[in-house]
C-alpha cells in the first residue's frame, strides 16, 4: 500500500446580487447524506486545480466560463478527511454575469438553490463550509465599495 493519497477537489462558490442582497448557488447532492454544497469535484491527472473548477462548474451546474466572472483574488483552501483519508478542496469565488440564466444539474444533484447568507449556512453544515462562505461575504463586500 503505498501511503495515503491524498484526494484533491476544487471548485468555484459562485454568487449572484439581486438589489443589495447577495446570494449563493448550493446545490444538493443526489447520493449519500444529500449534503448542499457549491459544484466542485475531484482533480483529474493533468488538470490544474482552476481547470478543475471550471470543468466541475460546467458539468455539474451547466455554467460555462462566460456565464460568470472569475474573482482570481480570493481563493481559500479547506483540508479535511473523508474515511480516514487527507482531502483538500480549493473554492474560487465567481460572480454571475447573467442572474437570469438557469442553473442545469447533472444527475449527480437533485436541487440547487441560490441564498443569503444566513440560510446558505445553515444549509452547508460544516463549519470549514460555513467559514468559507462568510469569508466570500466580507470579501465581495469590500470588492464591491471599489
């Protein structure tokens, strides 16, 4: 057995502003614990952790990169373990261009839902998760004073 192999995951919490409020995609996994997260997945061989995001984005919620704009500034990395196994996942922040333009899931969610704050961390669960989002809060309202 050749020692713990890290598992990698990136993706991209993206948000929209309707009036003053700012709001998250979360999307619920159709499998397991039906957890609400943002689209992520697991790095392939030879993909960029960014690349990762973008794909996963596009897979899993029907976003392509012209659907929404990129904060390359913020990026925060959460380390945790699944089943004894070391797992880091990468979030970018995104903000959409088109706030009408429809979410598709793939077969791997069976709802999304676009949040304040507040209800998007009582949905999201862990505190690592939880943490994230109200890290892209303060950091999209001090991008928005510029």
């Amino acid at each position: 057995m050749s020692g713990l192999q890290e598992l990698r995951a990136a993706g991209l919490v993206i948000y929209r502003c309707i009036a003053t409020e700012i709001q998250y995609l979360l999307m619920q996994a159709s499998y397991g614990d039906h957890h609400w997260t943002p689209p992520k997945g697991h790095v392939d061989p030879g993909e960029s952790d960014l690349e990762t995001a973008l794909r996963e984005t596009q897979e899993e919620a029907g976003l392509s990169r012209n659907d929404f704009t990129l904060l390359e500034s913020f990026k925060k990395e959460l380390k945790y373990e699944v089943r004894g196994k070391p797992k880091t996942v990468i979030y970018w922040l995104a903000e959409m261009n088109d706030n009408s333009k429809e979410v598709a899931l793939s077969e791997e969610h069976q709802e999304f839902r676009w949040l304040p704050l507040a209800d998007a961390c009582s949905l999201a669960k862990f505190p690592d998760m939880i943490s994230t989002l109200e890290e892209c809060e303060e950091f999209i309202k001090k991008y928005k004073q510029k």
